[in-house]
C-alpha cells in the first residue's frame, strides 16, 4: 500500500499542473497505514513483554537503557573518541573523513515509515516480534 501511494505521488507530481488534493490524499493515506502499522507494533511489543519473567524484564530495561546509549556512543566514535569493537555494525554505511554515518535506513523500517527495523537486529530479533511463550536464550 506504502509502495504503491509512493509510485503514485511520483507519477503525479511528475504531471503538469499538480493535482494538490490527489498529491496530499496520497501523502494522508501513507501517514494513516504508518500509524496503523505503529499501533500494531506497539500492541505487538506489549503482547511480548507480558509473557517475560521478572527477571527477563529487568534485562530487557537493562537493553532499553543501553539503547539509550547508542546515540552518545556513535558522536564518540564520530570524533575519534572510542574505538569500535571490530568491524561496523551492519547500521553504519561506511567511513567518510574517519568519521562513521549512520544509514538513512537506521530510524526506518517498512518503506515510508519511521518503523525501526535496527533495533530488532541489534536485540538479535527480540523486538517486535511474534508472542512467545518459552524464554528467550539471551534473556535467561
């Protein structure tokens, strides 16, 4: 649907005169299948955490909290400041004058939306996720 509004808004901002009604219903309908998609995603992550223990839990805040981090940690690797643990994560698109950037894809996941796929790559797929109902190795 996200694809398809897109290919569309080219087609019509591409015609001579612009159609502002076509071109902002297109944009809207985007904007309304992202909020769905995010409320599922919520709904979805909260189904998840109900079925961790209190100890699971408690790690979870603990990555949370690390997550926190991930933002203090790229400015000290972009001024030279830190060292990387090996090679860069798959988040980073490269080195431009020493310095590391971040893909335009870090804060995004589906096409158009401001879904973050990274996270569940760097919580090696916890989040979001289908409910399960047995313990997560990494969270034991």
């Amino acid at each position: 649907m996200i694809q398809q509004a897109q290919s569309q808004i080219a087609v019509e901002t591409a015609k001579d005169p612009l159609d502002p009604m076509t071109i902002g219903n297109l944009y809207a309908s985007i904007e309304t299948t992202c909020r769905a998609l995010g409320d599922k995603a919520s709904i979805s992550q909260q189904q998840n955490i109900s079925v961790l223990t209190d100890v699971q839990k408690g790690k979870l805040n603990m990555l949370s909290d690390a997550m926190k981090l991930i933002p203090t940690i790229y400015d000290a690797q972009s001024g030279n400041l830190l060292g990387s643990a090996g090679s860069p994560p798959s988040y980073f698109t490269g080195y431009s004058s020493g310095t590391t950037t971040f893909s335009s894809s870090f804060f995004s996941g589906g096409p158009g939306c401001g879904v973050s796929s990274v996270i569940s790559g760097v919580l090696g797929g916890f989040l979001p996720a289908p409910v399960r109902r047995q313990q997560e190795p990494y969270l034991r």
